[in-house]
C-alpha cells in the first residue's frame, strides 16, 4: 500500500483559514477519488469533501460554500482549504484515496492532521 502523508493542521482561530495537504509517492496507475474526512473524540469520522480524478466534488452539508477540495494529479496531492472555520470544525482531519497501483485496487488512510478552532 501506499503511505498518504498530511500535513497543513494546526491552531486557527474563528473566521480564519487553513490548508491541508495530503500527498503520497508511488506507482499510480490511476487515483479514483480524494477524499477528507475528520473527526472528534466520541464520535464517528465523517466525510467532508470528496473530489473525483475528473475534478467532480462533493461536500458535506455542514462545510459547503467554506470548503474546497482540489487535487494536483501531476504531484499526487490532495488539498483541502477550509475557510471561514468555526469551533465546531474542530477535529482530526484525515485523507482517504481510492487508487490502483501495479493492477491492485487499494485504498490507504493518511495519519490524521489536527486542526483546532479557537480563540
């Protein structure tokens, strides 16, 4: 499998903006999707934003319009820049990707990047 490193999180307060980045080396044949999700102690990892490798994306209700997912398919990276964050985004942020290397489908988890809101 392929080791997705993320990075971007840290301390952010209300209204601010940060930028995940979510990267990986290897042998793609070919990324289906980019995902991120998050989540909080006690609760289950929610998806966030989901980009296709055609560019498609698909965001969830509570961070649409603030949100916005890209991918870079040259660099294999993923992004996610978050904007107008509230306390409640607060959360680990992790990345999830569907891809193909030497004919095996596989998906592979990054580590997680914490993000905390807060004045």
């Amino acid at each position: 499998q392929v080791q997705l490193v993320e990075s971007g999180g840290g301390l952010v307060q209300p209204g601010g903006s940060l930028r995940l980045s979510c990267a990986a080396s290897g042998r793609f044949s070919i990324i289906y999707a980019m995902n991120w999700y998050r989540q909080v102690p006690g609760k289950e990892r929610e998806l966030v934003a989901a980009i296709t490798k055609d560019g498609f994306t698909n965001y969830g209700n509570s961070v649409r319009g603030r949100f916005t997912a890209s991918r870079d398919n040259v660099k294999n990276t993923a992004y996610l820049q978050m904007n107008r964050l509230k306390p409640e985004d607060a959360a680990v942020y992790y990345c999830y990707w569907d891809y193909v290397v030497g004919g095996t489908r596989l998906s592979s988890w990054g580590q997680g990047t914490q993000v905390t809101v807060s004045s």
